[in-house]
C-alpha cells in the first residue's frame, strides 16, 4: 500500500488537479489589474465591517481595471439561513456594490471561475487534497472528539501549547494500511494537513496595509476536509483564491495570526499566493473603551440599520472611507462636488490599527 492508494481508497472519483488548472487559466488582464474578492457567510447579515470590505475590494478592482468576485462561504451548513444569499446581494446593492462576477442572487451566478459557492465546489476541494495525499502532504485522521479532548486536557496539565502538532498528532505516522483497514471498516475520519512547520522559526510577510509582518512559522496539522466532506475555512480559501486567480485578499485582521498557515498552504500546493491587504477592525468608544462592534449589542453593525433610520447610503460610503483612508479626508475637502467613483484608494494609506466609529 502506498500514499496513491490511499489517496484514491478516499476520493476514488476525484479528478487530476491538471484538468481545474486548465479550466481556470490565469485571467487576461491589463497589466496591473487587481482581482479582489468578497467572501461572506450566507448568515443573512451584512456587518459593517463587511461592508467596509466590500466597498474596498470593489475600489481595487474597479480602478485597476481588475474583477470584483462576490464568492459565498457556506462550508459551515449548521450557521446556514434561507435566502441568506440573496440577502446579501441586496444588502450589497442598495450600496451600489455590485460585483463583475459570482453570486448575483440566491442561485444564479455570473463568470467563468465559479462555481462561487463554496458548498458547490466540494469535487474541486477534494481533489486538491488527494494530491496532496499523494504527496504525502495530507493523511486521515480517526481521532474521536473524546481523543482530542484528552489530548487538550493532557497539553493543558503539561502547561504546553494546546493542538494537534508534531508528537501529539496522534495519525500523522499511522501505517497506510492501517489507515486503510480502518477506512475500510467504515471508521470516522477526517483529513489533516501534514505541516512541516515549526514553532521556533518565523516568516516575514510584507502586508499591503500592515506592512512588514513577522510571525511564527505553524506547526498545526490542521483539518482541510470536514467529516461531511467540505473543507475549512483555510483550505477553501487557498483553493478558491488561486483558481479564483485573485490577486488581493483583503480581509478583516482577525486573520492575521492564520496567515502562516495559508502561506504553508500555498507552498505545499506549488500556488502563488496572493497579495494581502488585512484592514483594521471597526471599534467603538463604549464608555471611554474601545471593543469591537458586536452583532449583538449595537444595532449599527448591520448594515440594514442605516437604512431603518433613512441614512442614505451614499453618507455611509463616504463616512467608511473616511475612517479607512487617511487620503480621503483632504480628497473630499479639495473637491466637495466629486462622485466616490473618483476617489483613487491607496492601500498603504489605510488604518493600520483601530479605526474608531
Ligand atoms: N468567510 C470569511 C469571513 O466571513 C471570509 C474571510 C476572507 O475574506 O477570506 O470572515
């Protein structure tokens, strides 16, 4: 038994990663264009931050002459909503934000690099990760949640860091027939990621809005395809972002500390990656501290809020990119009559720490 024969025990009818690579052939672009993306939940909720987002990714795209994708992460069906597609594509338009290509409404997209919901693209993810089994790069994994529990309560006791990494990776070194008696016998798994990063060495990382980063390199295997066999988060959007051919990821800074993880991924799969563009996250002053807009407590997180109260959306437009770009200020003050379409956005005058609201 080898590698091969595992990888194709568990995706028998994956197909080469060469056919998606010829399918999705790198974008004809002017030179410079930027291919940006939004990729929200479908929870039925646009949070202004997202919104913020979107507005930028939209800017990007539209001054270089690049594509704006409207992609949906619906890989987590427990948080799914009915219409919570359409909700967002409404949400967007009532900002103007329209994307060149992905979703359009519930079910009906645009462009020739979809499928752009995620639960539609499970055949693609899979192959990817039978190459990377192939290689050796990716194994099953059986441990039950009382296994990974036991695992936690053992790291904790310790006073070590908590995961599924090197000698705590309980199948990272499991016998391939082992694994395949076990898959056979109809066992529960999972598929993790074969890290080969370590804690103690670092990776420098130039962000187009934080600029020079410096983090620890991961040494988590981490799960890439789900017991139901949709990938994480990490996985799709590796995937997604290079046959996407996105050249921009901009995305909220939470992401910040997964960054060596995505990186790792990206090498491992031989893609390049994108730039990244992580913006600050939007506080509010609650009593002279600042904590993040929660969804729960302050209606003026959904975007639908500014409508309810008849704040026209082009006043929120203009008051986002005033508290994400310190060029706009002087921009609108120099020219008081000018459409938003002609403000140009410079990344690298974003926030790069807290904006307040
Ligand atoms: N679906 C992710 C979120 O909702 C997207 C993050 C990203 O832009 O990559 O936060």
């Amino acid at each position: 038994m080898d590698f091969n024969e595992l990888a194709d025990l568990i995706f028998p009818s994956a197909k080469e990663i060469s056919y998606y690579e010829e399918k999705y052939p790198e974008r004809n672009l002017p030179e410079g264009a930027a291919v940006t993306r939004f990729a929200p939940s479908p929870t039925g909720f646009i949070h202004i931050g997202g919104l913020f987002g979107s507005i930028i990714d939209r800017k990007i795209a539209e001054q270089s002459k690049g594509v704006f994708i409207l992609r949906i992460e619906d890989t987590d069906q427990k948080r799914e909503i009915e219409n919570g597609v359409s909700q967002i594509v409404d949400g967007l338009k009532a900002f103007d934000i329209v994307p060149n290509e992905g979703m359009i409404s519930e079910n009906d997209e645009i462009g020739n690099y979809g499928p752009y919901k995620q639960s539609q693209r499970k055949e693609i993810y899979q192959a990817y990760a039978k190459s990377l089994i192939k290689q050796g790069q990716a194994y099953p994994c059986f441990c039950t949640q009382e296994e990974l529990e036991e695992i936690r309560a053992k790291q904790e006791s310790a006073k070590i860091k908590p995961g599924y990494y090197g000698v705590w990776a309980k199948y990272r070194n499991f016998p391939i027939d082992e694994a395949v008696a076990k898959i056979k016998n109809g066992d529960p798994y999972i598929i993790r990621f074969k890290s080969q990063g370590r804690e103690d060495r670092r990776i420098k990382h130039k962000d187009s809005i934080k600029g020079n980063l410096e983090l620890p390199e991961n040494d988590q295997d981490i799960v890439i395809i789900k017991a139901d066999g949709l990938p994480t988060y990490h996985f799709a959007h590796v995937v997604d972002d290079h046959l996407m051919r996105v050249t921009h990821v901009i995305r909220g800074d939470e992401w910040i500390s997964s960054l060596p993880i995505h990186l790792e991924l990206f090498k491992a799969l031989g893609f390049k990656p994108p730039k990244y563009a992580h913006t600050a996250t939007i506080m509010k002053d609650d009593n002279g501290s600042k904590r993040k807009i929660s969804k729960r407590k302050d209606p003026e997180a959904a975007v639908s809020y500014y409508h309810e109260e008849g704040i026209p959306s082009d006043a929120v437009v203009e008051y986002l990119l005033n508290i994400a770009n310190s060029s706009f200020e002087p921009w609108r003050r120099a020219n008081p009559d000018k459409s938003i379409a002609e403000f140009e956005l410079q990344l690298n005058k974003m926030s790069v720490s807290r904006s307040s609201f």
